[in-house]
C-alpha cells in the first residue's frame, strides 16, 4: 500500500537467496546491480535468485544495471601515500613515474584538453582541491589550495569543464551486453554530461530495458529537461553532485530535478547516503529520517539504498527503516497538500485527459482503486503522474512492462493475460483489485482502457465497476 518505492543494492553481504528474500520482505521493490563491483558472475547468480523470488511471492520484480562509466584517476605514488601542502605547486602529467609531493601522472589527455587557467581539480572525492595555473596538451601546473592526504589511484573531478568523454567505456559496454542478455529491467547511466550521451544509450538498447539518467555532473544541469525528455527515468545521484557542487546546492538540484520529471511525467529515483549510518549502526541519524522523508515528500518516485544494503551490517533493518519512514509520511496530514501542490497540468491528450478524469473521479467519490491496463507502460505512467490519493493497479499481459513499472510511484503491477473484451476487462480489473486487497465486496473502482482493445497508448475509456460478493463485476 505503499506509494514511494524502494531500491535496494545487493552486494557482498547480500548475495544469497535467503538475504534477498528477507530485503524483498522488508520491503524492497526493485534491485540494484552495481557493475562498477563482482564479477558477471556474481551478479548472474543474484539475478536468477530474484527471478525465482518472482515466481514465489507472485510479484513483479524490477532489475536495475547500474554502469560503472569512466573513471578518472591518479596513477601510483612512491612509497602509495603523500601529503600536500596547501599553497604550493603539483603537477599532474602524462608520464609513467611514479609520484611525489610534487607530481603524478594523470593519464587522461581528455582532461588536459578541457583545462583552462583556472579551472579547480577536486582528487579524492573533493577532499583536496588543486587551481590550475598552467596547461598544456600533456600537463597541468596547478596550486594546491585544499591539502592533504594523498594516495595511489584516487579519484579526479573536474567540475566546471565538460569532457570530451562518451559515458560508455569499453567496460560498460560489455557489462551492457551482458545484462540485457540476462534480461535486467532498467540500465542507469553514469557520468551523463550531454542529451547526446543518453542517445547514444538508447541506440545500443534498442529497448530492451529502460534507460534511467544518472545525473552526477554539472554540466547536465544545463540541459535538464532534454536530459529529462530523452530518458526514461533519472535518478539524483547525490554523492558525485556533492563533491562537483557545493554542499548547500544539492537540496536544491534535488528539488529541480524532481520536479522537472514530475512534469515530464518520468519517473524520479533519490539516491546515496540517505541511510549512511546503518552502514554500521542499527538506527539511522534523525537528520536521515528526515532527509529521506523529503524525498517522499516531494513526491520521488523511489529512494535507493547502496552501500546500507549492499555490504552494511544491517541491511534487512534499513530497508525496513526506510520503509516505516515512507509509509510513515504517506499517512501524514499533510501529505496530500504537498504533493497536489506539485501537479502539473495534463498534455493537451485523451489519454492525459482521462488519467486527469480518473483521479477526480476516484477521489470524488471515494473508489478503492484505480485499475489501469497497459501493455507499454505508457498508461501507467500516465495514472502516476497524476499521484492520486487511491491505489493504482496496473496490469499488463507483458512481463517486462510489469517489471519495470515497479520502480513506479504508486503502481501495484500485476500480469494477467490481456482480455478479451470489454465485459472481460472490467470483470478481471475487479477480480484482481479483490483478490490483491484493494477492495472488497460492495466498493468501487475505476477502470482505464483503450478502445480498440491492444491499441498501444489509445487510453480513451473510463468505467466505474462494483466489486461483487464472488469478486466480479457486480453490476
């Protein structure tokens, strides 16, 4: 009964039949690859242990392959480790030395080739901060302005510059192959920096899977809504926007981006250290609960665990605890306000217009459910949109649709075959809205379809349908 979804990270901790069950049961409705870690094979058999999960509990599942993208590093010190001073010089280089407190190799031309005088360089997650002072094709001088710490292979940010780099490595499009073969649902996409880097995603997909935006940099702030329009979902990934933005702007972006997929009707994932302390604690901080009950409040579609779930120590408990909080702010007085408060205007469709209808009308008068039949997802997505106070039930004779709408705000996919006629379909809507708890003999519902029957997005019927003693029609 849920609306806000929830995405859990397996990893090592997480691996084994009897720890997905329990994550699946805390309540986890979608899970997290992450091929930036494990091997094809370790990923395969959490694969097939969610697949075999669907088949016991009856419920459709959501796989999410999360790509890894470039990663831009430092190359080796003498001795692993060295300490910079604030103020001085540090020149990051093209060649094969190992470094020192005054140099390492950098070995990524691409960077060189965005440089400007001026730009900062953040290495190691943005705990040290470098100016550079001088470039060329094969080098930067720069001034240390933030020291510290540091030591073989971290990390390079470049936050002002927009690199000469697809989002697609060598690696990822291997590990991209490999997961589609398997059959995941969603593909999340690293590093975005461009509207042409989800082109190029949905060309070598070819939908197969959903292509969710990973906005991290930047730069895809400058191109929000194409970002937004050109894929399938987007999530927030806080942690990179936190060391290429200032701290204090994240909230904001949050905010932006959340809101800009609302409109575009897409859905929206909130992600990293919303739970961090249960990492090793089992209660989160009162300024997590509160950080993931503004996802909620705001309307997200889902909020993800990662590293809590993945190789923490309590992960069944923070996915529980993320659970409690969101249904907690789902019951809230104010809930509703908020969240009526954000909706948009329908697209001047049918289709939208008749999703508009049926959230007045099930609100109006009070129904149990609204029942929508999709085959693509479209109509769906479209029911979401309009965040209606009553469940949406959303069935489809397509599996993978099922599958990927479960990261859906507010959807409870089922897959039934598709009917065969228009008494058909209101009999099995209420067959399903009874059988899965959202009404019982006596209510009403409301179901959405497309005439012609199979009609892809052709959503232009409306009917109001009581549940009968035996669970059919009763009118």
């Amino acid at each position: 009964m849920r609306n806000a979804k929830i995405i859990a990270t397996l990893g090592p901790g997480t691996s084994s039949e009897e720890m997905i069950n329990a994550l699946f049961q805390a309540g986890a409705d979608v899970f997290r690859l992450n091929f930036s870690h494990g091997q094809h094979a370790d990923h395969k058999l959490r694969y097939d242990i969610i697949r075999s999960m669907e088949e016991k509990y009856h419920r459709s599942v959501g796989i999410l392959l999360d790509l890894q993208g470039p990663k831009l590093r430092v190359g080796r010190f003498q001795g692993g480790k060295v300490q910079l001073e604030a103020g001085k010089r540090f020149r990051l280089d093209l060649s094969d030395g190992l470094g020192n407190e005054d140099r390492v190799s950098l070995h990524h031309p691409e960077i060189f080739e965005a440089l400007e005088e001026g730009t900062d360089l953040l290495l190691d997650d943005g705990n040290i901060r470098l100016r550079v002072v001088e470039f060329g094709r094969d080098f930067a001088e720069t001034e240390i302005l933030t020291g510290g710490a540091l030591s073989d292979h971290k990390g390079v940010n470049v936050p002002t510059a927009v690199l000469p780099l697809s989002s697609l490595t060598a690696k990822d499009l291997e590990d991209l192959r490999y997961g589609l073969d398997l059959g995941v649902d969603w593909v999340a996409l690293s590093f975005v920096q461009r509207p042409e880097d989800i082109a190029e995603a949905r060309k070598l997909i070819a939908g197969r899977a959903g292509v969710m935006a990973k906005l991290e940099k930047p730069g895809a702030m400058d191109h929000l809504d194409e970002i937004v329009n050109l894929s399938d979902a987007i999530m927030v990934a806080r942690g990179d926007l936190g060391v290429e933005m200032p701290l204090e702007a994240v909230p904001g972006i949050q905010k932006q981006i959340t809101r800009a997929c609302r409109r575009a009707g897409k859905p929206v994932v909130v992600a990293t250290q919303m739970l961090e302390s249960m990492i090793t604690a089992p209660v989160p901080t009162r300024a997590e609960v509160s950080d993931v009950s503004i996802a909620v409040f705001e309307g997200a579609d889902a909020i993800m665990l990662s590293a809590e779930s993945a190789a923490g120590q309590y992960p069944v408990e923070a996915v529980s605890m993320m659970n409690a909080i969101a249904v907690q702010v789902e019951k809230d007085p104010t809930y509703p306000g908020i969240i009526n408060a954000q909706r948009s205007e329908p697209e001047a469709t049918g289709a939208d217009a008749i999703s508009l209808a049926a959230r007045q009308i099930a609100e109006t008068l009070r129904l149990s459910a609204i029942v929508t039949y999709t085959a693509s997802g479209t109509t769906g997505l479209r029911a979401a949109r309009e965040r209606p106070r009553v469940p949406i039930i959303a069935l489809s004779p397509v599996v993978e649709t099922a599958r990927r709408l479960s990261l859906v705000w507010g959807l409870h996919c089922v897959v039934t075959p598709d009917a065969s006629d228009l008494d058909d379909m209101v009999d099995r809507a209420c067959r399903i809205a009874f059988a899965e708890g959202f009404g019982r003999a006596g209510d009403r519902i409301i179901v959405t379809a497309g005439v012609p029957l199979r009609t892809p997005g052709a959503t232009n019927l409306l009917r109001i349908a009581y549940i009968g003693s035996d669970g059919t029609n009763g009118i």
